[in-house]
C-alpha cells in the first residue's frame, strides 16, 4: 500500500478496545487456561494487522508531509493501542475488581472467567497489556502514534455524553431490577449488579468504553431493542463517531413492519436510488439490482430499500408510460452507457425485488400507496422551467445517445400522471446526468419541496455542486 494509512478507526468498521477483544471471546471455543486466552488476543491482534496494514509515506516530500499532518519516524497508531487505553483505563480506575470481573464476564459472554484460573480482574487486564506491550511496533515513517487531530476535533468531551451513556444503561437496569423483584418481563437481560458496574465504568471510566461494553452484553444476551432505544444508542454512537455496524452486529432488533411511506433514508431511495448506482462499468443485470435492494439504510427495516423499489416500479409498470418513455428516462437518471427494454427492464427490478422480500420481510404484502399529487404543481414548475435550458443536450452521447428532450417529456408524464414524488426524485437525477447549472433560487427551491416529501437530510443536496457562484 501507498499513500496515508488512517488510524484504523477512520476505516475499521467492526468493535474494537476492549470491547472487540470480548467479542472474539464469545466468538471462540472457551480456553482452557490463562495461556490459551493470551493466544486469542494475540489471534485478535493479528487479524486487525492482516486486515489493515501499514502504509508507507516514503514517496512523499517533506512539505507534502507536513501538509497531510505527519511528522518524522513513529508508529502507527493500531488496535493494540486502543486496547491497552482501554485496559489500562479500567486497572488504574477506582472501581472494585469484582465490578470490573462483573464487566469482563457479561462482555466476553461467560466464555472465559479469570476467577477460575486464579486471577483477579486486574491481573487479567494487565497480562492483556503486557501482550500488546510486547509486540513489535506497527512502523510507519511519518505517522503520529495518536488520534489525529480530524477525530480529536469531533471526539466529544467525557463530560457532554457520560450522563446520556448512563440513563441508558439505567433504563435497562430499572426493567432488570423490576424482574428480580418478580415483576414480568420478556427476553433475558443481565443482572441488575452487573448493569450497575457498567454503569460505574460509563459514569467512572470512560463513558466510550461503558457505552462499547454496554452494547456487548445486550447482545451477548440477546436483549430485544426496541426501534426507538435502537435509535438512541445510533445517535450516541455516532457522537462518538463510531461506524452504524459496530453498534448494528450482533444486535437483536424489534423492527416495525415496512411502511414506504415512512421517510427514513437519509440520501435518495427508490427507483431514482438505483438509477445514480450506475457507472460505466454497471451492466443492467440481476446481481446490479440485487446490491441496491439489499442496501437498507441505517436504521429502516430489513427489507425497506426493496420495498420502496418495487413500489416506484409498480408505478411505473401500472402506468400509460410508452417503453420507449421508460428507456429515456432510465438513461437520463442514471447516465448509463447500456440500454434497457423498457418495460422488460421494470420487470427485472420488480422481480428482484420480490426475492428480496421474501427473504428479509415474508409477511409483507407489497402495496401502491396513493400518489402525493398535491406537490405535482410546483415539481411540474421546474421541470418545465428546466427543459428549455437542456433542449439541445444529448444523454449517453458516446454510448447510447438519448435527446435530452425525450427525457424532460417522460419526467412531464411521471410528474402529471404517476407520482410528483419519483418525478422530482428522478428529475434531481438529471440535473446531475446532465450538469444543469443551478442558481442558489433554483436550489433552495429544491430543498423546500424535498421538506414537503419529506426527504433525508442529504437527499436534495446531492445537486448543490451545481449551484453558480455568483
């Protein structure tokens, strides 16, 4: 590898600290003594290696260093180091050692109980420390052996996040507590000690490390979430910019049904959503459409992004939109160099769809809900404002060329006679196909109407590049 090598948490996107080193231990056999257990954090500490090798900055100068934030001759900053952090933070912390044995257990699932073999809590935490102590520097010339300063300006402070970490694992332990008192209440959960020395290491430690554990042992035992604390713990994670997988893996999830009315995506979804997939080397195919339907968003429903697909297809499908309507307007939203059938091509995508479904959602039943006409108005005001300016322009020049104007009409027909809602999604897209320039007026007007359909917060955004200085 060539070029910066980041710290691995800017691209690592599984657990990590402590609390990744617990989940190889509920991912592997118990070991049978102390020496077996120090061969997993080794074991642990080289899949990270092997996954996310040091880079080399050699071929830059001194000047290009600087720039990029590096000084001279130190290690890289790797996952051995954030777990000694973490380890260290618990020994030297003024917890007692059966609320940091209590936190061990509960994390790594039980497998492996340093009580069994003659250790306290303590003496385990510091042979982890001494076995990534011993290990050979991940050297890097250039690179500073700390959080750069990108993540250490975002990186909240303890203080402004501790109280949120710990109402969380509070309202957990209140529903734990109410059961040991006899009260009913489904699913398993951790006793209520061991949620308290959770809550002791969020409040007394080190509120990232309390929150990492925290979400451990909701998996380990299978803790059912509902939507609305899944929702809490994304937002607290991403206050402490770790990836949506660290806290998604592993977690149990009470999901809602489907519902493609609910807004949920963040960016744009849909029949507008597959069409900006393309790319030169994109082929109409089974498999392209099968990695769009299969890409629900943070937070939605399995099954969400094929649903909300199909439903845009039915549409179309339902609809008076002549095949060779459908083809313009595949080649306007997505700029692909390779054509479509028309209507043969919507039947593909409802037919993936479908297989999706059946998969991540069985109970659902695909419907057509009633189209938004009440903004057909003002999505018919700028794609026809829009048309002149695009009159003479060609979609797919080099490949499959596509009068820019047989675009403009089938968006007309989609907007006036199917759904405002695709129109404008699809007529975003050919802003960006066909490198429209907007005025701040033209945007801002975008991103009102975008409000009204209740789109994410990135959705209409993606068309600001075209926006004219001046």
């Amino acid at each position: 590898m060539t070029g910066r090598q980041e710290p691995y948490y800017v691209d690592y996107d599984a657990d990590f600290g402590l609390s990744g080193l617990t989940e190889a231990f509920t991912l592997s056999p118990a070991p049978e003594d102390t020496g077996a257990a120090l061969g997993l954090v080794t074991a642990k500490l080289d899949a990270y290696d092997r996954g996310c090798p040091v880079g080399s900055v050699d071929h830059l100068s001194a000047d290009e260093r600087s720039i990029l934030g590096y000084d001279t001759s130190h290690d890289d900053w790797g996952y051995a180091e954030e777990l000694r952090e973490d380890v260290r933070g618990l020994v030297e912390s003024p917890l007692a050692d059966e609320a940091i044995q209590a936190v061990w257990r509960v994390a790594a699932g039980g497998g492996w109980d340093p009580a069994a073999h003659g250790m306290s809590a303590r003496d385990w935490l510091r042979c982890i420390d001494e076995t990534c102590a011993a290990r050979p520097p991940r050297k890097v010339p250039g690179r500073r052996p700390a959080p750069s300063s990108w993540w250490g300006a975002w990186r909240p402070a303890a203080d402004e996040v501790r109280d949120d970490v710990v109402a969380e694992i509070a309202k957990i332990a209140e529903i734990a507590k109410m059961r040991s008192c006899g009260e009913r209440s489904a699913g398993p959960l951790p006793s209520p000690d061991t949620l308290s020395a959770l809550e002791e290491v969020a409040a007394r430690v080190d509120p990232d490390l309390g929150f990492r554990l925290f979400l451990r042992a909701l998996k380990v035992h299978s803790v059912r979430i509902e939507k609305a604390r899944y929702d809490r713990l994304q937002a607290l994670g991403e206050r402490f910019g770790h990836p949506a997988a660290l806290i998604d893996f592993g977690l149990d999830i009470a999901w809602p049904p489907i519902d493609t009315a609910r807004r949920d995506a963040t960016w744009d979804f849909g029949f507008s959503h597959l069409a900006g997939q393309a790319h030169q080397d994109w082929c109409e195919s089974r498999e392209e459409i099968r990695k769009t339907v299969g890409g629900d968003g943070i937070g939605q429903t399995p099954g969400s992004a094929a649903a909300v697909l199909l439903e845009d297809t039915l549409r179309l499908l339902r609809s008076a939109l002549p095949d060779a309507a459908v083809t313009a307007l595949w080649a306007g939203a997505s700029d692909s160099p390779g054509s479509t059938d028309g209507r043969d091509w919507l039947r593909l995508i409802a037919d993936v769809c479908r297989e999706r479904l059946r998969e991540a959602a069985p109970a659902y039943t695909p419907v057509v809900a009633p189209a938004r006409t009440e903004l057909a108005d003002p999505v018919l005001r700028e794609v026809r404002e829009t048309a002149p300016a695009v009159a003479d322009k060609v979609v797919s020049p080099h490949w499959h060329p596509v009068p820019a104007a047989d675009v403009m009409d089938a968006l007309e027909h989609v907007v006036t006679r199917i759904d405002p809602d695709l129109g404008f999604r699809l007529f975003l897209r050919v802003l960006r196909t066909l490198s429209v320039p907007l005025t701040q007026e033209q945007y801002d007007r975008y991103q009102a109407i975008g409000e009204r359909f209740g789109y994410g917060e990135y959705h209409v955004s993606d068309v600001d590049h075209l926006i004219e200085a001046g």
